[in-house]
C-alpha cells in the first residue's frame, strides 16, 4: 500500500522542482516525509539540476516549516486572476 511520495523533476534547461510531497498524516513528524525528500533532493543533484523550486499552494502555509529545515523559504507570491471575475 502507498503511504507517501515525492515527485521531482528536471525540465529541459536544468531547473529543477519538488512538484508533490505526500504522506499520510498518520505518517507525519516521523521522518518519513524528509525521507521521501532527500531522496528527491539527491537524484536532482545526481541529474544536474538546478534553481529547485518548490510551489506550495495557498491553504497548505503548515508545511512551510518543514522546506525552511532545508534551506527552502518563500520568496515570492504568484498571483492568479480567479476565473468567472
């Protein structure tokens, strides 16, 4: 049975980025997650990536703390007119 995952990927020009972390929350604070992680983390620096971003969407702020254990912080907002506006 799935518990968690990690997808990453490397586009075309080498920029690397976290695009879905994921375990069940049962499963949080155990270390799993950082896990998952670092294993990303290890193939994208294996296959040259670079500039690694991480999207976190808004609502999910709680995981926050757990990319800032890595170096990773907000740097900016993306804004997105909403639709029917």
């Amino acid at each position: 049975m799935l518990r968690g995952y990690c997808i990453a990927s490397i586009d075309g020009e080498g920029k690397g980025e976290i695009e879905s972390l994921y375990t069940e929350p049962e499963l949080r604070g155990k270390g799993i997650g950082a896990e998952l992680f670092g294993r990303c983390m290890a193939w994208l620096e294996r296959e040259g990536g670079k500039n690694i971003t991480i999207h976190v969407m808004v609502g999910n702020e709680e995981v926050l703390p757990f990319y800032e254990k890595f170096g990773y912080a907000p740097r900016t907002y993306y804004l997105k007119k909403k639709t029917g506006v």
